[in-house]
C-alpha cells in the first residue's frame, strides 16, 4: 500500500544552521531515500520551495483565480514529501520516525486513497 509522509516545518527551526548543518542535513535525507529504496520502500521524494514561492489556484463557477503565496496563514508549513509502499500504517509511520526532517519539523502520514 502506498503511504505519503508529509514534511512540515517552521523555517525559523534552521535560523541557527550553517551552510554546512543544511548540507549535512541534505546528505541525511538522500541517503536515507536511498535506504528505503534499498530496501522497496521508497517510490518519490522532494523537497518544496518556501511557501512563499507558491501560488494557489482555485476554480469556482466556471472561473480560475490565482493568489500569490500559500492559502493560510500558519507557523508550520509543507516542506516535502516522501511516497513509500508499507505493508501497514504502522510500518509507515516506523518509516516515517526515521526520516531525517522529522527531528526538525513533523512528519504527516497518510494512507493514498484507492478511488479506483
């Protein structure tokens, strides 16, 4: 089954890192993609651009609109994802402790839908 581990942080968590506590923190998060998808549980991952890079976009009565930057207001924002194949949720969320991010932000886990 197919989980996505949301990534959610507030940037002022990194205000004190180096260039070298991000690069190492990047190097953490690859190689644990790599782990995972060593061991068949890794499908995609990326990390996002700030929130303030976004735009939202929504449809209403036939007509498209657009707002600059994120929909809400909040401390914690989406920063990346993970989408991995677990046996069970609580496989996922054993995966899930040990991404690298969760000792700096929080790590959402949810189950994909089948809708088909």
């Amino acid at each position: 089954m197919h989980y996505i581990c949301l990534v959610y942080v507030d940037e002022s968590t990194f205000d004190g890192f180096t260039a070298e506590d991000h690069k190492k923190l990047a190097q953490e998060s690859l190689a644990y993609d790599e782990d995972l998808q060593a061991r068949g549980h890794f499908i995609a991952a990326d990390a996002l651009q700030p929130p303030a890079e976004a735009i939202t976009v929504r449809v209403r009565e036939g007509a498209m609109s657009t707002t600059d930057g994120p929909y809400l207001e909040t401390k914690e924002h989406l920063g990346g994802f993970i989408l991995i194949e677990a046996r069970d949720m609580n496989e996922a969320v054993q995966i899930a402790s040990k991404i690298p991010m969760a000792r700096h932000g929080g790590i959402e886990v949810r189950a994909a839908m089948d809708i088909g």
